[in-house]
C-alpha cells in the first residue's frame, strides 16, 4: 500500500444484543444496525440507530475488510437528524432529514497535529482539506475543552457553532428530505 499518511484499525462490530435481534435489523458479518439514509432501519420503522452501531455500507469493495469511520461530529449529525425524525413520526409529519456525514479529525503528534476535513465522509465528496500544523496542536486542545462544555450545558448544536461550520466548511449539520 503506498500512501504517505495512512491509519489501519481493526473493524468494529456490534454487540451481540443487537446481532441477536436477527438479519433484519443486524449487517450479518458486522452486527451493526442496518438502517436507511434517514438512519432508521428499513424493516422496523420504530427502530432508529446512533454512534458507532450503525451499519454504513462502504461505496466500493475493498481488499481488506473495512468499516466507514464514524467520528463525534458524524454522530452529532447523525442525532440530531434521528431526533427530528422521531419528533416528525411522532406529529405524523412526512418529513424527514439526513445528516451530512462531514466530520473534522485531529490527530495530535506531539509538538505539532495533523488535521483533516472531508464533506461527506463517504465519496464522492464535496470538500476535502488537509493540513500539517503547529497551531493545529492547540486547536485539538481548544475543540476537546468546547466539546465537553457543549455535553455539559446540554446544548449540541450552538449557534455560533452552525455559523463557523457553514463559513469555514460550508457544512449544513442536517438537510430536509421528503
């Protein structure tokens, strides 16, 4: 494999509660829950999956059994469409959302990190940044600080949050859908 930068990590699989559950509801190899673009499972309406449980099929085959990561700001995205979602089926609205699945990474090395931006995560994307940088070492330290502020107030999708990402990124956080 040539690649200047490369990460390889075991695949995860689900737990076996969800396994359990059957080939309706669980990939069979990665017991991960199979759900739609919506990330509510096709054969039970009722069921809707978040984090890293969700199985996101992969766009092309690959030599090495892989998964599609998911990082905290996908799930973010992934919640915030799945709530709107459940509220929707609860006022027995059509409308449904999608989440975008961009995701930022930081990879610290010590003095200096390694940053990465893809919108979405899965190709054919739209964007893609990368960047190998001193100041990136601090920024890690500044969004972990802001993430468990954001747990802690109870707020997951701030204001100005949803400005910087549409400026800086242009990321929509979840799209409207029928």
């Amino acid at each position: 494999m040539e690649s200047k930068l490369s990460m390889i990590m075991p695949r995860f699989t689900g737990p076996d509660l969800v396994a359990s559950a059957g080939d309706k509801v669980a990939h069979p190899v990665s017991k991960m829950v199979i759900v739609n673009e919506h990330f509510q499972n096709p054969n039970y309406k009722n069921i809707f999956a978040v984090g890293v449980v969700v199985f996101i099929p992969l766009v092309e085959k690959t030599p090495i059994p892989v998964g599609v990561p998911k990082v905290v700001m996908m799930i973010e995205q992934i919640s915030l469409a799945v709530a709107n979602n459940i509220i929707n089926d609860i006022k027995n609205s059509s409308l449904r959302y999608t989440p975008e699945l961009s995701a930022i990474c930081i990879a610290n090395g010590g003095k200096e990190a390694v940053g990465f931006f893809s919108s979405p995560v899965i190709s054919p994307r739209n964007t893609v940044k990368f960047k190998r940088a001193k100041i990136l070492h601090y920024f890690k330290y500044f969004v972990e600080r802001y993430f468990i502020f954001k747990v802690k107030s109870g707020n997951i999708e701030p204001f100005w949050e949803k400005m910087a990402l549409k400026f800086m990124f242009n990321v929509k956080p979840i799209n409207k859908t029928t």
